[in-house]
C-alpha cells in the first residue's frame, strides 16, 4: 500500500492550497480516508475525514468553513481544497487510509507565511 501526497508549499495568508494523495495497493473505494496534519512540537490531529463512497464527510473545528474534503474514487485519490489559510495551518499534512488496518503517507509540508 502508497499513499503519496502532494500540492504542499508555502503561502501567504489568506491564500490557498489544494493537496492530493494518490493511492495504490489497496481497493481504494473500499477506505475512508482523511486528513491530519502535524505542526512543530504537536500531536497529529485529524483536520478531515471522508468516507469510502464520499457521502460522508467530517471537519475539524479549525477547518470548518475553510477546508474542503473530496475524492475520486475512479482515480484512487483524495483532495484537501484549503482556503484563508492561516499561520496556525502551517503543519505536515498526512493522508491516511482506514478500513481496519490504517494506512498513512509520507506528508506534505504546508508553510503559511508572508
């Protein structure tokens, strides 16, 4: 199983960013997949969730409103659609598979800045 993410970078405030993570190995339209992110000196916290056949989605508080979360089950992949960044979404970004056994990418940084 690969799960490799892609899109992160640096941006200024108020920009955006649209992260992918394509995966391989696995039957992907069987896994809910998500979001987590990881910021210097804290724990990994789920960001979005989605669910295997995309009908069911899941936010966290700071990403509510602003994050969007979708997938294509046809390409085995997974988007994070992220708006008005802030200097607290600065964080590696992590794709994770669930269905049982969980499977993880190797992140992407994402650096808001001016």
């Amino acid at each position: 199983v690969q799960l490799v993410e892609s899109g992160g970078g640096l941006v200024q405030p108020g920009g955006s960013l649209r992260l992918s993570c394509a995966a391989s190995g696995l039957t992907f339209s069987t896994f809910a997949m998500s979001w987590h992110r990881q910021a210097p000196g804290k724990e990994r916290e789920l960001v979005a969730y989605i669910s295997s056949d995309g009908g069911s989605t899941l936010y966290a508080g700071s990403a509510k409103g602003r994050f969007a979360i979708s997938r294509d089950n046809a390409k085995n992949s997974v988007y994070l659609q992220m708006n008005s960044l802030k200097p607290e979404d600065t964080a590696v970004y992590y794709c994770r598979a669930d269905r049982g056994l969980r499977y993880w990418g190797q992140g992407t940084q994402v650096t808001v800045s001016s």
